[in-house]
C-alpha cells in the first residue's frame, strides 16, 4: 500500500504503513499537562510511531520542541451553539501553526459551525500546513476533499449522534481510499490487530490514542472484564436434544445444578419433546433457555440435516417455540457446536483454535478458531458427518448407527470392538479427522460422543490416523465435558449473549 503515496508529500510518505500516537490525556485527569504529553511523545517516539497528534497550542509547542516527528495539531472547543469541537475556529488554526503542527486537522463534519469547513482548510494552507478532515462519513469526506483537504481521518466516524459502535468502522476506510487522497484510519482501532486490519482495508495509516495514552480507560476496560467475568453466571435452562435422548439440565457456568433424562420419540414432533421437557422440568427457576440440537439451526429455525437420526419438520421456528414454552429468552445452536463452544469455554481446548467432534448416535462437529464459534454460511461449518466419502457420508457408516447397521448387516447381533463394521470405521474416522485437519488446521481436536469416548476407542482412531503424512495428524484429546458438553455450551452462549 505504502507504493501508492511514494510521489506524495514527503510528510506524508513518511506516514506511510506506520502507527500515529494520539498523546491526548483525560481532560484536567492526572496526566492533563504539558510536560507529560512530551513525555507521552517521546515514549511514543520510542516505541516505533511515525507521527503524533496533539491536542492545543501549549502541548503541541511543548512537543515540537523536542520531538523530530510530525504533529498533527488540533485544538478542541465547547461551544454553546454549535456540536464540533475540533479546530473550528481561524484563531486556532494560527496558533497550531505557530505551534510547530505540520498538520492541521479539523473537523469536516457537515454540522453546524461558526467557521467553514473549506474556509478552515483554506487558513491551514495559507500557514504552509497540510489539512487533515476529521470525517464522519463519505458525504463529509467527499466535500473536505472538494474543499481541498490533504488527508482524509475516519476520525468523527459513530461521534455525531447515536449510540457509538463497539468497533471501527472499516468500510468508510476502504470506501474513502477511492477519493484520491491518502485515508488516515481513527476511531476505535484499539488493538494492534484491528489497526493491521486498517491497513489491508487501504488506509495509508492510523491514529490510536486511549489504548496507548489514557491509562484510565484502559485501566476501565479491565476492571469492567474482570467484574463481568467474576459476576456469577446465570442460571440456564439447557436442553440437549439428539438421536436418541432429551436431556435438560439447570447450569450455571460449568456447574450442572439439576439435570432429567427422557427419551426422545421418533414418533413424536418437537412440540411434543418440549411438553415433555416442561413437565420433567416444572417448578425449575432459570434465566433463560439454551438448547443444543442435532440438525441445522439457522435464524432462530431448525431442520434435520440426517432425518434417519432424527426427524424434524423443515425449519421448525425452534426459539419462538421455547419462548413461547417457558416463558424466557431462548438461544438454539447445533450441539456440536455448542459442545464445541463448552469445550473451549471451559473443558480441553480452553483458549485454543480447536475442533470439536462427536461421535455418537450421529457425528457433528464444531470449529471454535480465534476465540468465535464458527457457524458459517448455513449454519453447518466444520460437520464432520457430513462429508461424502465413496457410497455414504461419514454419519452414515461410522457413527453408532452407521456401526450398529453396518453389523446387522454382515450378522453380527453386537457391535464387538473387533468386528469388522467398528474397524471400517475406525479408519473412516480417520480419515474424516485428517481431513478436517487439512481443512482447518486447529491445535487440538477434542473428541466425545458415547461412541468417540467408549473404552479404547481413541487409541484405535490415533493409530489409525499414523497411516496418513505427519503434516495431518491432529492431535487428539478426550473431551473434558463429556457428555454435559452441549449443555454447557448452550448454557455459556446464551449466558454471554446477555
């Protein structure tokens, strides 16, 4: 990217693929002063920053005195009559040139003000400085770039009304490359990841400011992360609805308070499973229901993806109907992927890119890479069972029902470890585990499921899977959880959806 602005102004060249400080303390807070800003700057300095913006005449004299790197100056106001507060006057445009600024910035926002915003930009030329426009949107950016600005800022981007975004607003910047000046990214890009992130999307740099010089709001962030995490959790109706059981569990974190066992009907419809969780689980008391499910679960709709496992209606509105049953705010995800988020939460893949496979009256799978549940597109990413090998899906030939049929078939009347339908798949499961290996490449694999965590049964799979090249061995580890895993999970992602 940087290429792009080699012909440019040399400050401006030297922006380029490099971090701005903005070394503005907490108004009249402990660091509000001009001695620590230069003190800020030249930590700035140290660290690797390429410019620095500074707020008022005082602090940006204080720091072109001794810091040899650009200064964005701006002088920020209050006023009665107007909303912008950033460099909206003339006088203030002067006295940051007189500062030592080598930019100006000012705030491009289509608000009221007392001043122009092309007769600000017009002043900061005329002192032989460079303009930044703080915008708020494109219709901002178009005109300051009309009005003559040198550098477009995302600055005022979610500041001019309304509630203010969690994070950065990364379209503006892509769109505002497209205007012909260089884009200087700011507002929000508080982690060096979402700055990274800012670059790839074409700004020619970016400005962060709180998390690097405002100790007290990131001392704030912690302690509001830390008193969430220690908060105690809710308690959730969870339900585990599969194959062949219905189980519904009061949890609270990791904890199982109370759990019922029922068994599910395939005769039945799933108004019917859930009368008959409700009636199991009368006189309970919970803050919200989770339910972790065999099938796909998309826009609050569920539907079977193997009806031999279990039969579901096509887009059954499952949330509604557990809203409507008890009464309490509802989450549905696929168990898999709920077991794979309970797994990551707080049993064997705690803090790493992991999946998560059952194995079990069916074969689901979740990915958790990053620290996010990964459900894709249509709600399925990562199902294991689902791939077709040559004449079946996975699902069909190698989870408890695939064995159990697959024995029938040859005479068997028990599934013995040693026969030869759990042999075939065992190297199916192999196969199904390389693969998803080769496609994700998580840390672990965390395997559960009745059949996954039977006796030996993860031996069998490990040596199996020394047949195919080291490259795509996964690593394998029991599930911590067990068979509470999708209970867990539910419970924990409606917990942090609150």
């Amino acid at each position: 990217m940087c290429g792009r602005f080699d012909l440019m102004h040399p400050i401006i060249a030297g922006l380029a693929g490099g971090v701005v400080v903005s070394c503005q303390p907490v108004p009249d807070g402990p660091l509000d002063g001009v001695s620590n800003v230069v003190a800020m700057a030249l930590a700035a300095r140290d660290g690797g920053a390429r410019g620095l913006r500074i707020e008022g005449a005082a602090n940006v004299a204080g720091v072109c005195a001794v810091v040899d790197l650009p200064v964005i100056g701006l002088v920020k106001r209050d006023f009665d009559a107007y909303p912008v507060r950033i460099t909206a006057l003339l006088e203030d445009v002067a006295a940051l040139a007189d500062a030592g600024a080598a930019i100006i910035a000012v705030d491009a926002t289509r608000r009221a003000r007392p001043v122009p915003v092309a007769a600000l930009i017009a002043a900061v030329h005329a002192q032989g400085r460079l303009a930044m426009a703080d915008c708020a949107d494109m219709e901002d950016a178009r005109e300051a770039v009309a009005a003559g600005a040198d550098i477009v800022g995302t600055t005022m981007s979610g500041y001019t009304g309304g509630a203010v975004p969690k994070g950065p607003d990364l379209a503006f910047v892509t769109a505002a490359t497209g205007l012909g000046r260089p884009v200087l990214a700011e507002g929000r890009f508080n982690t060096p990841e979402l700055a990274a992130a800012a670059i790839r999307a074409g700004a020619l740099t970016v400005c962060a400011g709180t998390a690097i010089t405002r100790p007290e709001n990131v001392t704030a962030w912690y302690a509001k992360a830390i008193a969430e995490a220690a908060r105690p959790a809710p308690v959730v109706l969870a339900l585990d609805i599969g194959g062949t059981r219905l189980r519904a569990a009061l949890v609270q974190g990791r904890q199982i308070l109370e759990r019922r066992l029922l068994v599910t009907s395939h005769g039945g419809e799933p108004e019917a499973w859930l009368d008959s969780i409700a009636a199991a689980t009368k006189g309970w008391a919970f803050q919200g229901v989770a339910a972790s499910l065999s099938g796909v679960v998309r826009e609050g709709a569920w539907s079977a993806v193997n009806p031999a496992t279990l039969p579901v209606p096509d887009r059954f509105p499952i949330v509604a109907a557990l809203q409507a049953r008890f009464g309490e705010v509802a989450l549905a995800v696929n168990d898999a992927q709920a077991a794979a988020w309970g797994e990551f939460r707080h049993g064997a893949g705690q803090g790493r890119d992991m999946g998560f496979v059952t194995i079990s009256s069916g074969i689901g799978a979740g990915l958790v890479m990053g620290g996010r549940l990964v459900r894709g597109a249509h709600g399925l990413a990562g199902h294991l069972g689902q791939i077709p090998f040559p004449g079946a899906r996975l699902e069909d030939t190698a989870s408890g029902f695939g064995i159990a049929r697959a024995a029938g078939a040859a005479g068997a009347e028990a599934v013995a470890p040693d026969s030869a339908a759990m042999g075939a798949a065992v190297e199916q499961l192999a196969r199904g585990l390389v693969t998803l290996q080769a496609i994700a490449d998580p840390e672990v694999i965390v395997v559960g499921g009745g059949v996954g965590l039977a006796a030996g049964m993860l031996e069998r799979i490990r040596g199996a899977i020394a047949a195919h090249p080291a490259a795509l061995r996964p690593v394998l580890v029991p599930a911590a959880l067990g068979a509470d895993a999708g209970l867990i999970g539910a419970a924990a992602l409606l917990a942090e959806s609150a």
